[in-house]
C-alpha cells in the first residue's frame, strides 16, 4: 500500500511513522509513506497557500491551485483508489472503514488548516472525508496519523501472531477482555485463576464472557 500525505506541517508527522510497528511496516516493504509539504506547490514567490476568505470573516482559506498541483502530480504517476480530505465534519471513522482502507492500494490524504481548504476542492478534487471525532484539532496532521496508523496495522504481514489484529477491541464488534501479566499477585490484587489454569477452553470461554460483559457495560452501543 503507498499513503500520500499533503500537509502544510510535514515535521508534524515524521515522528508517528518513524517508531514501532509504523517503522517495521515500512522496512518490511509493507507500506510506503510519502509526505508532501503544500508549500513547495505554492503559486507565489512567499510560498503562502492560503488567503483571506470571499466574503470577509476571520481565518484564512487553503487555496485551490497549490492543493490541485500537488493532487494533479501525483495523479500523473499513478491511480488513486481515494483522495481523503481530513476534517471534523467528515464521516467517522470507525473499525470497520478502517478495514475497507486497509484494502486500497494508492490513497492520498490531504490535511486541512486554519479555517479548512476551498469548497471547490471538496466538491471536485477529494473522493471521501474522514473525521476522527466530534472536536476540532487545529489541523488534519493528526487525524491523518491515526487513520493511517489504524489501515497500517492491518496489513497482512505488519503485525505477527500474538499481536494480531483480529483480537483487537471493535475487529468482531466487541471491546477486547481484560489483560494481565506478571506479577500474578501485586499487593494481594491477583489475576484470576483461570488465566494461570492453563486450560485453554476455559481461558477462550472466560475471555469472550468478559469481552461480552465489558461491551454490555461500556458501549452497548456496539452490541
Ligand atoms: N481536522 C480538524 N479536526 C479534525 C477531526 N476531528 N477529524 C479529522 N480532521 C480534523
């Protein structure tokens, strides 16, 4: 999979992808991320891509021509299953859009800032718009760092076995059960028996009831 990231702060997202999991994905060959700095497609000597907005109102507006640049060059090199644009009111993010991603080949991601980009460019250049959440982050970059973060880790390959994704909380629509590990008593709090039984049914079965109980309790929502 090979991820395009447009951004007016590229130094925001170096860092996510140079550590664990994100690291071993690219060196594995796995995934290709390439950040692209919105200013080096800027359409003036000051290398600005944003101006006031029509109309008046406080808060610049992400210009169309160096966004549309940036897009029309990496159009031109190859086909994109999806040019995302990140922004509150997007749809949200969830598992399960998460998994349908993970499937894409060729995805650009755009990071908005300041007060957003041009309509023109939703209407016409971005394919989907992903929100992480009901809050306003002062840009896209983040937002963008947990979508991939979330598609990455379910590439086949990128996580082993024991950490696999399938056991992940939400993957079969439900949170995942508890987890203990060593000491299996800390100051009289002790793990529960079955766990140490060795008795992998029973370890299965206490799991899925303690996945199901914890649904129930905290997001009933996904039952
Ligand atoms: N940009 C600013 N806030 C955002 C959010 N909640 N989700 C996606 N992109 C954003």
């Amino acid at each position: 999979m090979r991820i395009d990231i447009i951004t007016v702060l590229p130094e925001l997202l170096e860092s996510p992808f140079q550590h664990s999991i994100l690291k071993r994905a690219q060196t594995k060959g796995l995934v290709e991320i390439h950040l692209h700095p919105l200013r080096d497609y800027s359409t003036n000597k000051h290398r600005t891509v944003d101006d006031y907005s029509y109309g008046g109102g406080a808060g610049m507006v992400m210009c169309i021509e160096p966004i549309a640049k940036c897009i029309d060059k990496l159009k031109s090199e190859r086909t994109y299953d999806e040019i995302i644009y990140m922004s509150p009111d997007g749809e949200m993010l969830d598992q399960k859009m998460s998994n349908q991603l993970s499937t894409l080949k060729n995805i650009i991601i755009l990071c908005g800032h300041y007060k957003g980009v041009d309509e023109r460019v939703r209407e016409h250049l971005v394919t989907r718009e992903i929100s992480i959440g009901n809050y306003v982050l002062s840009g896209g970059e983040l937002a963008a760092a947990v979508v991939c973060d979330s598609i990455i880790r379910l590439l086949p390959g990128v996580l082993n076995d024991e950490t696999s994704a399938l056991f992940d909380s939400f993957q079969d629509g439900m949170i995942a059960p508890p987890a203990y590990t060593r000491p299996a008593d800390f100051n009289g709090w002790k793990v529960p028996d079955v766990l140490l039984s060795g008795n992998e049914k029973e370890i299965d079965k206490w799991r899925h009831e303690k996945a199901l109980e914890r649904t129930k309790q905290r997001r009933p929502d996904l039952l």
